[in-house]
C-alpha cells in the first residue's frame, strides 16, 4: 500500500512513513484503537482530555506556541473522547463544567440511537437534563421552524448549555442556537457521516436556501464507537467518500502553495494525511460496521475538522472536489437532478479530480505559461441557465480569484527549473492517490459517468466550469489558466 510513501513527508518532518509519523484524533482506548498517549496532568484531572494535548496545546486555550508555519492555531474544543464509556466521560465533563441544566437535542432516530442512554448516563451522576426531540425520522431541516422550535425549549427549560445528539443537521441547529443564545454545547455524534462535528459554521437552509452561518465550536465531541458503527451504511459510507476527498483538496493546496505562495501549514496537512491513510485501507471492514474501524473513520473526520478549525477554514479539507459537489447541489436545487449525499458526491468528484491533478503535474503541462487572465463569467462551456440567479455570485468569485492572481503574482514561476519545482511539490502529494483509488474501489464509488444521476455531459461542464462555485484556487484553475482545461476535462472523462 502505499503507507510507506516517503514523498507524502511534508517539509520539516523526518520518519519512515506517514502512517506512523502523525498522531491523529482516535478512540484512544478503543479496541483496536490507537495506543493511548500521555496527557499532562491528567490524572489529577476528573475529565480525562484525551484529544490532541501532547502536539498541539494550543487546542487546550493554554499557552500557544507558534507553529512550524509561523501561525498560532488555536481550537476551542476541550476534549474528544471516541471511546467505550464516552457517554460516562461526557457526565463527567458536564459535572466539572458545572452545567445544572443542559439540553440535550435529538430527533426519533438518534434518541434511539444514542439520546436516551445519554440523558440516562446524565442521570445517573446527578444531572436532570432536559430533551428536544424532534419526532421525525426524515427530512429534517436546519430551517426557521427548527430554529423556532429549539428557540422556545431553550426559552420554556432555561437550559444552561446544550448537547447536540446527532450527526450533520442536528449538529447545525444546534451550533447555530448556541451561538445566537451564546450558551456552550458539546456533540454526540451518532454517524461517521461528515466532518463538520468540529466546525465553527452552520450548513443552515433558510427560505429553501442553503448557506453557511457564523456558529460555534463544540468544547467537546463525546462518540460512543458501537452507536456510531451501528450508524445507517450509506451515512458511513458517505462519511469515507468525504474522507477520501481530502487526498484532491491536499494537493490543490499545495499546488496553490507551489505556484502562488498561498499560505501553507505542513503540521495541518499531516493531520489530514494520516486521517485519510488511517481509514483508507480499512474500508472493507468500515463499511461491514466494525466497531473498531468505524470509530477510526468518525476519528478521521473529525480530525480534518480539526485541521480546519486551525488554519480558520476549509482549505486543508475541501478543494475541487467540493467544488464539483457544490455545483451538483446546484444542480438538484434547481431540478436537474436529485440531491445525492455530500460525502458520495465528494468520493465521486475525487475520481476524475485525481485525472485532472495527474494530467497537471505529471508531464502534460511540460512547458508553463504566463496564466490566461481570469474570465468575467460563467464561461465557455457553461449553460448559462446552470448559473441562473447566480450571476452576481459567480462574478464576486471571479473577482476574488483576480485579486489572488494579482496579490500573489510575484510567486508564479518564471523559469523552467522553477516550474519543476513547483510540479515536484505539489506532485509529491499525489502519492496518496493509488491508497483513495483502492478505497473508492471498495466503497463502491465508481470511475465512470452515471453514478447519482451525473451523465458524461454534465460530468464535463462540471469539471470547466466549478471553478466559478468558490474563490479558492485549484487545478481547475490552474489548467484554465494554461488553457488546457478543456483537454485535461476530455482525458478525465475517456
Ligand atoms: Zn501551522
Ligand atoms: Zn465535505
């Protein structure tokens, strides 16, 4: 496999193989968990901290040392605990916090799932919490009527604090009140589904339209490994394909690094590389729902979070890959096709976005050019229709991506030996590529047009065209700007 593939060391960091070189967020005491690491002081603590205290204090809110980067990252989140006995960890965090009266938020499947064992846990200790559970089991929204509904049990209980019991749009509408009412919350997660339990932004749909929110962290994640292995499959799965995507958006990261000077942390990537290498070669047993390999996905998820969390945003875990995703939401949004789950469509757009990164970097962009000024629009090859209501958007992107070129164009370069360079940068990172390819295979994700209601042609525009989705640069960019994206798109989808 290729574990061992020495050119995924980031600068700065010595050892013989990634999977060894990184500790990431894992079930520290889970069976077949990682070895558990030593955490200062934490005997005398009544809270075990089990997250990432030994390399990376800052994530504790004590003194932040300055990283290898030059940045000081810090994240607010206290403990994650993806153990055994983390619903009793959590009581205990609740006690030392001195919560009296939290709130814990549910809907009928995760009350089932998780919920009432952790109002029973809290109980148990002494805690009366009191519940929200919405009584459905579908089609659930982050939306006003959530919104309202959490607002005023918030209003009836007086809770102190609240503790999200779910996966993706419990954890947003909770994160979003949490914010606004400025109260502390801690996630239970109940599914290896997605990596936003970390996050300090809410994916919220207002007025039939989604958008991300300004919220909060949670200071603390609690996931008990059987409850999130006993998860649905297809939100497991979904959770892998996210997870697998991380191999495209680390190597637009640094190819934006390579050409461009686009500020670059290899402390951060290494979290995300080892989340990918942990899970990628277990996919197998991930999706027969081990309760040793599942946590090992939720782990990976969460540390990418994380990663993002400490840069301040998404860039070390989403790049055109997401980009592809985004623009298929559109397309659901407007009725060209269904909504497909996020992580799916991320595993799918990694396929061809791998095509399009090896078509860059490995030989057929021989000779580099000065870059094409970034277009106004939608662009050629766009139905116009396909960015419709979406124009001014389109433009501020555009914009924006002008800018970088503009800011940043003493980086770009200039020589022959300096275009090796670059290519031999960002290329290394593709080493990843044989490992995600192999566990796209076994979760099923394939390589040809036609997965979620995506033919060969709309495949195409999405890969000219995503681009105009979001301000970050990636290969998209890159070949468009050395005008051979249509090419690469073509030899992508062959
Ligand atoms: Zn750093
Ligand atoms: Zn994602």
């Amino acid at each position: 496999m290729a574990r061992d593939g020495g050119r995924a060391q980031p600068a700065g960091t010595e050892g013989s193989g990634i999977a060894v070189a990184y500790p990431v967020v894992t079930p520290l005491d889970a069976p077949g968990g990682r070895r558990r690491l030593p955490v200062r002081g934490e005997n005398e603590r009544k809270v075990p901290n089990v997250s990432r205290a030994p390399e990376n204090p800052a994530a504790r809110g004590s003194a932040s040392p300055r990283c290898s980067c030059g940045a000081i990252h810090r994240v607010p989140i206290e403990a994650i605990v993806i153990e055994e006995g983390a619903f009793d960890k959590l009581g205990a965090f609740v006690r030392a916090r001195r919560w009296s009266n939290p709130l814990v938020v549910m809907d009928a499947n995760t009350a089932e799932a998780a919920g009432s064992r952790v109002v029973r846990e809290l109980a148990s200790g002494g805690t009366r919490a009191a519940t929200l559970c919405f009584p459905v089991r579908h089609g659930l929204l982050a939306d006003e009527a959530s919104v309202g509904r959490l607002d005023d049990v918030l209003g009836q209980t007086a809770a102190d604090s609240l503790i999200a019991v779910g996966s993706g749009v419990i954890t947003d509408i909770t994160r979003y009140v949490a914010h606004r009412s400025g109260r502390e919350f801690v996630s239970v997660p109940t599914a290896a589904s997605m990596d936003g339990y970390a996050s300090g932004v809410a994916a919220m749909e207002f007025h039939g339209m989604k958008a991300t929110f300004p919220a909060v962290c949670p200071v603390a994640i609690f996931a008990d490994p059987e409850t999130v292995a006993a998860a649905p499959p297809d939100m497991t799965r979904s959770g892998v394909g996210d997870l697998l995507g991380k191999a495209t958006a680390r190597v637009d990261w640094l190819l934006a690094h390579a050409l461009w000077g686009e500020g670059y942390c290899a402390e951060v990537e290494a979290r995300v590389v080892g989340a990918v290498v942990e899970t990628a070669s277990r996919v197998d047993e991930i999706l027969d729902r081990s309760p040793q390999a599942v946590p090992l996905l939720l782990s990976g998820l969460v540390e990418s979070g994380v990663a993002m969390a400490m840069v301040g945003n998404s860039r070390p875990a989403s790049g055109c890959e997401h980009h592809a995703s985004h623009f298929w939401d559109l397309l659901a949004a407007q009725g060209h096709r269904p909504h497909g789950p996020h992580g799916l469509q991320v595993g799918y757009a990694t396929r061809f976005a791998m095509r399009l990164q090896r078509f860059a970097l490995d030989g057929s962009v021989a000779k580099l050019t000065t870059p094409r000024p970034v277009p106004d629009g939608a662009g050629a090859g766009a139905p116009g229709s396909w960015f419709a209501g979406h124009g001014a958007e389109v433009r501020a992107v555009m914009d924006a991506k002008r800018r970088f070129a503009s800011d940043h164009e003493s980086a770009w370069p200039r020589t022959a030996a300096a275009w090796r360079a670059a290519r031999a940068q960002a290329g290394a990172a593709m080493d990843l590529f044989g490992l995600v390819t192999a566990a796209l295979d076994a979760a099923r994700i394939p390589a040809e047009p036609g997965f979620l209601g995506l033919d060969r042609a709309t495949l195409e525009t999405t890969f000219r065209v995503a681009n105009r989705i979001r301000a970050r640069y990636t290969v998209l960019d890159f070949l468009e700007g050395q005008n051979r994206l249509g090419e690469a798109v073509e030899a992508a989808l062959a």
